[in-house]
C-alpha cells in the first residue's frame, strides 16, 4: 500500500508538472506575438514575415505584429530577439546571410544563431542569379568560365557590398571553377544591377526578385542560379552546379522562437505555419515576389543551420572577408 501511494503521487506530481505545458499550448496565443525582422522593410524575409504573420493572425485569432529592427547586416534585431522572453510571444523571421554568415563575417556577434534560438520551420528559399549585360559575349557559363581563364583577373563582378551573399556566391564560384574575378562592392543590389544593365560591371550576383524583370525583359541574361536545383521561377536557366560540382548555395528565409521556448507552443507554431504555407493563396503572394515556399520541420532547420555555418565560414575565411 505504501509504494502504490508512493507510484500515485509521483503519478499526480508528473501530471501537474506536464499540466501547464499543456494547457500553455492549447490557450496559445492568448495576446498579440511580435514577429522581429531584422532588415528593413520591403526585403524578402519582411515580404514573407507579412505573409506569414498575417495568415496565422487568422488561423490563431491574436494579431501577429511585424517588427522591423534593421542595422548591424541584422545583429540588432537577432540580438533583440535573442534576449526575449522564452514563451512564444517573440518570433524572429530572419534570413541565412544574417544567421548563417553573420557568425564568421562580423569580429564580434552579440548572439549565438544556434543556442539562442529554437528553430520551428523553414518557410522558403531565394535563389540568386550570375546575370550579364546582354551586349557581354559569353551566353553559358561554360563560355563565361573559358573567357575568365583566358583572360584572369580582367573581369569584374558587382555585389550589393563587402561580405553579402551575393558577394561570397562569387567568391565561390571563383574557387569552384579555378577563375580570378574581380570584386566589385556596392552599396545594396539596385545600384549593383544598375551598373550591370548599363555594362560598366561584366556581371553580378543578384536576388531572384530583383533582376526577373530585366531577365522576362530581355535586358540581362542569366548564366546559371545558384540554388542546387533549377528555379522554378526560370526553368530554362541551368543551376550553376549543373557545370560547377557541389556548387549550392541560397538565401532561406527561416522562423525561429526564442531558446526555451516550450515544446508544445513550437509545435503548435509549426503545425499552423506549415498549414498557411500549403495555402494556395499563400503560396501565390509569395511565388509572385519570387519566393519558393519551403517547410521544414524544426529539427531540418537546425541540420540546415549547422550545415550553412560550416559552408560560410569556410567562404568567408577564403575571401578575406570580415566587418568590424
């Protein structure tokens, strides 16, 4: 009789222990949840951050409340995330040039991308494209990678400035392929593509987004995207490693909780955030601004995370690249 009412009691203790977990993410959210962005607005994780938000605002009934913390490449915004409550009531949408590049391109970052953070899900994807002035006379990436071996060190690609993704998928594709570009720094993508389109630079890497007008257009041409696979988006452009082995690399847009988030409540957010992205309409919004929605369960995202780390840390450390 005694151990039995020993086993009852630890019984009734572990239920009461497990009770407000449970109960946490059935009432979940019961206040409005602030969504940091840590770019400015009009980028591509605040496009998908508006989305999203706003189709879980619907089917969780609080209001989830964009918040845009751009500065510091998006360490202020990670870091203000980074020191919220754990309780599901702050969410960061944040990109992998911020968490995944950050980490070895700054001297000092005032977060860690992987304990401060519980991942919940992929939410989609941004290939860049290797696009030209038309008048540039490669038409291939073969015939770029042969024109740049005959004539090393002559040809100049343009960045939206030192240390982006853009800039590092050029300093890859120059180590893939065994060629010496030139780096061309700018500050943001639009004044790189300008300079692109009027010839004075031979190339550059730009975001989906911000050149598929110029391509549908005729004004530039695309040499290959840098995603493993072709875009959907451009299925007649080659994906770089179709002539490049191994060569991947992509801008994710991720939604992550803070550390400690409960279990429950990330589950609850992944199974609601998953549900929204498989909406035709959502799917539409985001497709149309040249996202490929993407899901992923939380422990993909950490896998992918870990993965990208180790991917930019080496690119980084061989371009020399670094901010203070």
């Amino acid at each position: 009789m005694h151990s039995l009412s020993r086993r009852t009691l630890a019984a009734v203790a572990a239920a009461l222990l497990a009770a407000p977990f449970g109960a946490a993410a059935q009432e979940y959210p019961t206040r409005a949840v602030t969504v940091i962005v840590p770019q400015a607005p009009g980028g591509t994780n605040d496009i998908v951050a508006r989305v999203v938000g706003e189709a879980l605002s619907r089917s969780l009934g609080q209001p989830f409340v964009i918040e845009n913390r751009p500065g510091a490449g998006g360490n202020i915004g990670t870091q203000a995330a980074a020191r919220a409550k754990p309780d599901g009531y702050t969410l960061l949408v944040t990109i992998s040039s911020s968490q995944a590049i950050n980490p070895a391109l700054y001297k000092k970052v005032p977060f860690d991308p992987v304990k401060d953070f519980a991942p919940i899900t992929l939410l989609g994807s941004v290939p860049n494209v290797l696009v030209a002035n038309t008048e540039f006379p490669p038409n291939t990436l073969p015939e770029l990678i042969a024109l740049a071996k005959a004539k090393p060190g002559e040809l100049k690609y343009a960045s939206a400035g030192n240390g982006t993704l853009n800039h590092l998928l050029g300093e890859m594709l120059k180590t893939s392929a065994g060629i010496d570009l030139v780096h061309v720094p700018y500050k943001g993508v639009a004044p790189a593509v300008t300079d692109v389109l009027g010839g004075f630079v031979n190339m550059g890497f730009a975001s989906l987004p911000s050149v598929v007008s110029h391509l549908r257009n005729g004004k530039l041409k695309a040499f290959g995207v840098s995603t493993a696979q072709r875009s959907p988006t451009l299925p007649d452009v080659p994906a770089i490693g179709e002539t490049v082995p191994d060569y991947a690399g992509d801008l994710w847009v991720g939604l992550f909780a803070v550390a400690g988030t409960p279990k429950d409540i990330i589950a609850k957010l992944h199974a609601e955030t998953v549900k929204a992205l498989g909406t035709p309409a959502v799917r539409e919004k985001l497709e149309t601004q040249g996202v490929e929605v993407a899901t992923s369960t939380p422990e993909e995202l950490a896998a992918k995370l870990q993965a990208d780390l180790a991917l930019w840390a080496k690119v980084v450390k061989e371009s020399g690249a670094t901010v203070d």
